[in-house]
C-alpha cells in the first residue's frame, strides 16, 4: 500500500528533534555543526514530502536551493570553526565564552 | 518729534544693549558717555514731543504708537504699544530728565569704581524699564515696566554684590516687590474678568459703564493695585526694602529710590484713576494707609544716624503724602508732589553722595560735623533740598505738599479728612525737624572727627553742575502748580483732564479731582497754607536751636527718652517681627519639607529606582553566559513557546 | 510494500541520527550522518525526486561530510572527548565488519530497486524535465543569486582562515599555533 503522506513528515520530524537534542547536549562544536546539517537535511524531506504530495515541483526547487546555501554555509562554519581553534585551542564551546556577562 | 516719541524708551535699552553686551571691549570713558547720551537723547526727544503735544487741541492730546500686537488668544488681545499723554509726558520728562543728570553725577561719583561700565549697563535698563512702565498703553504693559524696574533695582541695590549686607538689601527688595506684585497680577486678572480688556482707554471707559461705583469688584481692584503699589512705592506694610535699599551706589538711591521706581505705584494709581474714582472705600484706606506711613516713616527720619537712612525714611515719608493726596482725589496735587519730590529728593541723595564721597565714604552724620566750609557747593544745594522739602515758600516742595494737605482737609472724606489734615500736618513738622537736624549735624557745629574733616574735598565738577541744576528746579519747580490761580496752574491745566475719571475720553475743562465735596474757597486755602508754613518754620528752629545751639542738651534728651529713642532708633522693630512672624516660619517649614519630602520621598523615589533597576539587573546577568549553547536552548524555548500559541489557536 | 520499504528506511534514518548525537567519536558520528545522507537520498527516490536523490549524495554526502571528516580529522583527532581513542580492530572482526557493510548495501540496493517508483527519470512529474523548466523560468532570480551565495562563501571561507602577512603559504600549515 501507499505510505500516507503525513508519515514522511513525522519522520521529518523526528530528525529535527534529534538533531535539536544534538545541538543543545553536545560540547563538540564540530559535532553540533553536523547536527544543525542534520535539522536542515529533515527539512528538506519534508519539503519533498510536500511537493509530492501537492504535485508540484516547487518543493523541490526549494530544496535545490537549500542544498546550494547548506554548501555555502559549510564552507563558511567550517572556516570560523577552524580559525577558532586557531585562536582557542579547543573546539569544546563550554570554554568559548567570550559573550560572557 | 511727536510721532518719533516711541523711540524714547528704545534709546536707553540700545544703551544698555551696547554696554551690556560689549563690557569687555567697550572702552570705559565711552560707556559713560553712551549712557548719558542715551538718556539725554531721550529727554530731548521727550521735550519736543512734549511741545508739540501741547500745540494739539485739548481733545487730541493723546497718541497711541503700537509697535507690534503681543497677545492675540481669543478675547484677549494686548499689544506692545506706548501712549504719549500729558500725563505720561510729565513722567516722562521727570524720569529722563532727572535721570540725564543723574547719570552725568554718576560719572563723577563711580569714576573709581571697577564695576563702572556694568553700573551705566544697568542704569540704562532701568531707565528703560521705568520708560516702559510710564509710556505703556495697558496694564500688562505697564507691568511689564513694573517687574523690569524691580529687576534693576535688585541688581542695583546689591551692586557691590560681593558685600553680604548689599546682596541681602537686594533680595529682600526684590522679594518683598513680590509680594506686591501678586496684588497687581490679581488685579490685572480681575479686571480683565470683568472689563475684558487691558488697554487703557478702553478700561476706563468699560469701567465707567459696566461697574457700579462703591461695590465689591472696583474695590477689590482698587486695593489689589493698592497692596502692588504698597510693595513698590513703599508703604506700610511692604516699605522694609527700601531703608536697606540704601546698601546700592547713592545715585542708584536718588533715581531708582527718590525719584522714579518708587512713584511707580503713585503713577499707577493715577494713570488708573477712572478706574479708582468708582471705589471710594479703597481710596479712603489708601489715603489713611498714606498718612500714617507719613508720620511713621518721619518718626523713624527723626532719629537715624547714617545719612542716607534719614532721606530714605523721608522719601517713605513722603510717598506716604502722594498716596495720601490720591485716596482724597487729588491725582493731580499727587503728581505734583511727585514732581517736586523728583527734584528736591533727588538733590538730596546727590548731595549726599557728594558728602559720602568727601569723607571717604563715611555715612554716619554722629561723624560729620562744620563740613559746610568744605564743601560751599554741596551745603548750599542740600540746604535749598531741605528747605523744599521742609515745605518753605517759594521752594517746590511747599506748593505740591501744601495742595495736598488743602485737598485732603476738603475731599469728600469729611471727617476722616480732617483728621489726615491733622495727621499730614504732623508730619509736614517732623520732616521740617529732621531734615534740619541732618543739615546741621552735618554742615554745621563743630567737626566731631578730624581725620574726616580734613580729607574732605568738594566733589568735581561733574556732580556739583547737576547738584546746582536740581537746586534750580526745586526752588521754581513749585511755580507750575500756583494755588489760588486757575488760569496760571500749569499742572491743573495740564493734567486736570485726563485724571480722575476724564482720562482719555474727551475731556471738559473741569478739574480732575472729581471729589471734591466742598466748594474751593480761598480763604481756607490761605490759612492752611499759613498754618503749614508755622509748622515747618516752627520745625527748623526747634532743630536748629537743638542741634546747633545745645548739642549737649541732645544727650541728655536722649537719655531721658532712652526707651522711646531706643524703640525709634530700631525702626519700631519692624523687620524683627517680620522675621519671627514671616521669615522663620517660612524657613523652618521649608527646611521640615526639605528633608521629609524632597530628600525623603522623592530623592528615595529617584535613587530607588536606580537600586530597583541594580538589583534587577544582577538577578538577570547570569543568563548571559556567553556559551552559545544555553543561548540555542533559550532560542528552542521561546520557538516552542511560540509554535504552542499558534497551534492551540492563540493567533488570529 | 512501499509502506515496508519506508519503515526501514526510517528506521535506518533515525539510527544514523542517534548515532550522530550519541557517539563520543566525532568521526564515527560523521560516519552516521553519510548514512543518514544515503538513506534520505532513497527516500527522496521514493517521492519522485530522482534529480535531487543524486544531488543529495554528491552534494551532501560527498562534499560536505568530506568537508566536514577534513576538519575532524585535523582537530578533532586531538581533542576527542573521551578518554579512549578507539583503536582500529584487526582481524576477524575486520573481515565480519566489512562482510556486514557489503551485505547491507546489497540489500540496499535490491530494495531499492524494488521500492522506487518512479518510471523514468526524465520524465513525469517530478523529473528532471520539470524542475529544470522550473529553475530557468520561475525560479531564474534565485537561481543566479544562488550562484553569487556560493561565491560570497568561497571567498568568505578563504578570507576567515588566512593568516594574515603570510600570503600563500600560511594556509598550508593548519598545525601550527599563535
């Protein structure tokens, strides 16, 4: 049988609170990159579930287009992650707190 | 000329302006000379408007130039403009007149003094100010003058601010002229109530048709005006500032205190007469109130040892006498005296200033003594003062006192009347006493301190020239008011049309002292004026026997009436029960409300909120830690806080 | 049957997740993202987007999580937060690993092949056809400022990791430190 459409979206959802969990829980910078990359990946299936679902293409568009940015950002985070091991020498974010007060 | 006569206040505010503003780079000589131009130049403006207001025919002798409408708010409109009359004529000329000599005395008299250009700075402002008052065409105006000439006294009197004494003397002027000055803004407020209107003419002719006479709103103006004029022409109660007042620069006191400021009330009261005829009951306390200030401030003249304490308890003295010929009715016979007081008063102060200046600034006569040989100049000026003050005939001062106290025997006071002759004629004896007592301690006997005595020097030229010119004027001044010659009186002539219920209207021929209840018989003029004459002569002899003849019969005296002497010598303790009745209270309360309410609730209020926002603030500091981590959990809350509003329907 | 591919799909979906969250290596939790990467390019497989299926592997799985092992490899290595490096088994339980990946990739892919939908690639909704016509027509604006994005981030990231006054060469040593 055909998979009711709004089960792609639970599932969509259930990524996103993973990686919720990941990004509050985790001390790793590197590790709560990933887990914003896997909040924007559950997005995009959801997006695709949609435009399944409404039988256009839009949804798909826009997921082509958030896979270009999440490219981009990456690039980006990763340079800032790497220049603040430069200058910190630690990637744990609990000792990077230098918005204190 | 006439039509240029608005520029005559406008010509010592430029004065002012250039000295004020230019004190640094304004070299000294010139200042000086720019005051008294600017004065000078005014009196001469006044003199021809004055002539050519005299070749108008007696129903148009009244100009009105409006500079600019000030007030425009409804009902309510009141403009900058001055009003050219006879009767603002006269105080025009007195004010700069009198005040162009003033001014050229002054140059001689602060020659030595480091705040000179700052003193014709203010002399310039004032004599502004005072202009404004004499030549404004509505109340508002003239109140406008009115508070201008209080401001210039204050600066004046506490001239030498750095002396705590004169500070004090300009404060307690300055606020006792307040109080005053809330009578007449009450006043002014009521007669806008009633009258709807602030400009002269139209007051008066309002008043003549919408108030009744002898009921309660005239009255209360009436008195209102009375409590302002109180507080400015220094009556009972409010006179206290200007004994003190004596703390300024002497010229300061011969214009600002004998000659100009403090007729400001009287010429109030008569400029405003249409308005007053129409409140007997007020006019009445404002005559008694004018006596008894007369004998009062004579009783305190009679005892006092600085100089300039006994011509200022004479110039209350005498004030006293024009209020008292304005609550009879006579405005013109108050303006009169007004004049001839300008002269002989301002003579006085002069001369007493040229005196001062001689013993190196030395006030106190028990120090004085045989300075006549000195200064010839000086005691013959003084001498002629005094006797027109003492109201000797042919001198000024005998004609206007002497209309004054005939006008009051015959008002429509009746009986009262009789008795403020009797009252007014007291004084007309004490004042003849003191102010002989004050030539001979100080022209006359023997020099008492020889140091003073032979340093002292005649003043230069530029003060004796004004001294001879004032002279001049009181002995002629008296010959404008001639008694027992209708056609030949100048002022009835002049002025009898526009006062008293005639002003501004077209006037008859009739005399301005509408009051007058008896018939003007002439031989009871004669003979008050006969009587009037003995006292003052009956005056002098007695101090000149005591004073010059038996000094030593002086002590004993004052010993044998040491209680009165002290009591009188204290000014009746005026100001100390002043003090404990007003002043403490007044402190002590606010001291109280000082600490309880500005310290204690609002200072709490204001620092409170400071310490509320502190604690606050550190309760909620920690929350920024500068962990990214808590600041995404924070954000996390708030989206799913969010996302519960709109899911449950919150959002519409 | 659908219904039974998209379950274990999802199941394999939200392991990789927890995987990703819940281990302390971080190398081993990138590991799991590639396959979360891999299983959400079957499921989009199964929604009839062939074109992005593709784009998500080469994309996401094959330039991002390169990007991304690089930089763990390079940092991470160092600092890893717990105690134990995990060392490389040899052996048998090398070969039974490897045995177990081969084997689920070939189940991977029969099922794949089975559950896919979609006829054609180029063809039909939600082909490759439709969403080119889409991109060039509707969605053009986008489409070229996108292309500036990239750019900006090229540079950015360059500009963020160069040390400063040594040119060229100083972005070959990441080792060293201020």
């Amino acid at each position: 049988m055909a998979v009711p459409a709004y089960l792609y979206q639970v599932l969509a959802a259930v990524l996103f609170c993973i990686g919720v969990m990941g990004v509050l829980f985790r001390r790793n910078i590197l590790v709560i990159f990933m887990c914003v990359e896997l909040m924007l990946n559950a997005a995009n299936l959801s997006l695709i579930a949609f435009a399944r679902a409404l039988g256009n293409v839009d949804g798909q568009v826009v997921v082509f287009f958030a896979l270009a940015v999440a490219a981009a950002e990456v690039s980006v985070g990763l340079a800032i992650i790497i220049d603040l091991f430069r200058k910190k020498g630690t990637v744990d974010v609990e000792q990077v707190s230098l918005l204190k007060g | 000329m006439l039509q240029l006569f608005w520029l005559i206040p406008l010509l010592p505010l430029f004065g002012f302006l250039l000295n004020g503003l230019g004190l640094k780079w304004m070299p000294r000589k010139a200042a000086g000379w720019l005051a008294c131009g600017a004065v000078g130049a005014a009196f001469a403006i006044g003199v021809g408007a004055l002539i050519e207001l005299i070749g108008l025919p007696l129903a148009d002798r009244s100009i009105t130039h409006v500079l600019f409408p000030w007030i425009m708010a409804g009902d309510f409109h009141v403009n900058v403009a001055f009003m050219w009359d006879p009767l603002s004529a006269v105080m025009t000329l007195i004010v700069t007149g009198v005040g162009f000599l003033i001014h050229v005395y002054s140059l001689g008299y602060m020659a030595h003094d480091e705040g000179f250009k700052r003193y014709f700075a203010y002399l310039n402002l004032f004599t502004f100010a005072m202009l404004v008052l004499v030549l404004a065409d509505n109340f508002l105006l003239l109140f406008v003058g009115w508070e201008g000439v209080g401001l210039c006294s204050y600066l004046l009197i506490g001239f030498w601010y750095t002396k705590k004494s004169a500070a004090d003397a300009g404060k307690k002027a300055f606020i006792v002229n307040r109080i005053g000055d809330f009578g007449v803004l009450v006043a002014m407020m009521l007669t806008f109530w009633t009258l709807g209107t602030l400009t002269f003419p139209e007051v008066f002719h309002r008043a003549q048709t919408l108030l009744s006479p002898g009921t309660a709103i005239p009255t209360a103006i009436a008195l209102l005006f009375f409590l302002g004029a109180t507080g400015k022409s220094a009556q009972i109660p409010l006179y206290v500032w200007l004994p003190d007042a004596m703390e300024g620069p002497t010229p300061v006191s011969a214009l600002i205190h004998a000659a100009t400021m403090v007729t400001a009330g009287v010429y109030l009261f008569v400029r405003a007469s249409g308005m007053f005829v129409l409140a007997p009951d007020a006019l009445a306390i404002v005559a008694v109130v004018g006596a008894v200030t007369a004998i009062f401030a004579a009783t305190i003249g009679l005892v006092q040892t600085d100089i300039k304490r006994v011509l200022a308890y004479s110039t209350v003295s005498q004030l006293g006498y024009m209020f008292l010929a304005v609550g009879a009715g006579a405005f013109v016979a108050a303006i009169f005296h007004l004049l001839t007081h300008a002269f002989f008063k301002a003579l006085l102060f002069l001369g007493s200033g040229s005196v001062i200046e001689a013993c190196h600034h030395e006030q106190d006569i028990r120090k004085m003594g045989g300075l006549g040989a000195k200064l010839p100049i000086t005691k013959t000026t003084f001498i002629i003062g005094s006797l027109a003050l003492a109201g000797v005939p042919i001198f000024a001062g005998f004609f206007s006192k002497d209309e004054i106290l005939y006008s009051v025997f015959t008002s429509q006071l009746g009986g009262l009347g009789k008795v403020l002759w009797i009252l007014g004629a007291a004084a007309a004896l004490l004042t003849a006493f003191y102010i002989t007592r004050l030539v001979a301690l100080t022209f006359y006997g023997k020099p008492r301190d020889k140091h003073i005595y032979d340093h002292a020097h005649e003043s230069p030229k530029v003060m004796t020239v004004p001294l001879v010119i004032l002279a001049i004027l009181s002995t002629v001044g008296g010959f404008l008011g001639l008694p027992l010659a209708e056609k030949a009186n100048v002022m009835h002539n002049w002025l009898g049309p526009w006062v008293g219920g005639h002003g501004a209207e077209a006037p008859s021929g009739a005399e301005g002292a509408v009051l007058h209840a008896t018939s003007h018989s002439a031989g009871l003029e004669v003979a008050l004026m006969a009587i009037s004459v003995a006292l003052a002569i009956i005056g002098i002899w007695a101090a000149w026997r005591l004073y010059i003849k038996d000094l030593p019969r002086v002590q004993e005296l004052s010993r044998k009436f040491a209680g009165a002497y002290r009591v009188l010598w204290n000014k009746y303790y005026v100001d100390e029960i002043y003090n404990a009745l007003f002043v403490r209270p007044i402190v002590d309360g606010s001291r109280v409300l000082w600490r309880a309410f500005d310290v204690g609730v609002i200072d709490w209020a204001v620092n409170g909120t400071g310490r509320v926002l502190r604690g606050t603030a550190s309760y909620l500091r920690p929350i920024q830690n500068g962990l990214a981590g808590s600041y995404a959990a924070a954000i996390l809350l708030g989206a799913i806080l969010i996302m519960g509003y709109v899911l449950l329907g919150g959002w519409r | 049957m659908e219904l039974v591919g998209f379950l274990l799909l999802a199941g394999a979906t939200i392991a990789g997740a927890m995987g990703v969250v819940l281990q302390r290596n971080a190398l081993y939790g990138a590991l799991s993202l590639v396959g979360v990467f891999v299983a959400t390019a079957v499921l989009y497989l199964m929604l009839s987007a062939p074109f992005l299926a593709v784009l998500q592997l080469i994309v996401y799985a094959g330039a991002i999580m390169v990007l991304f092992i690089f930089v763990i490899m390079l940092i991470s290595v160092r600092y890893e937060e717990s105690g134990e490096a995990a060392g490389v088994p040899g052996g048998a339980k090398r070969y039974t690993a490897m045995g177990l990946a081969a084997v689920l990739v070939i189940l991977f892919t029969i099922l794949s092949f089975k559950m896919a939908l979609t006829p054609s690639g180029s063809e039909g909704p939600g082909s490759i056809t439709e969403l080119g016509f889409a991109l060039y027509q509707k969605y053009m604006f986008p489409f070229e400022v996108a292309s500036i994005l990239l750019l900006v981030a090229i540079v950015g990231a360059l500009s963020i990791t160069r040390r400063h006054g040594r040119g060229l060469e100083g972005n070959v040593a990441l080792e060293e430190h201020h």
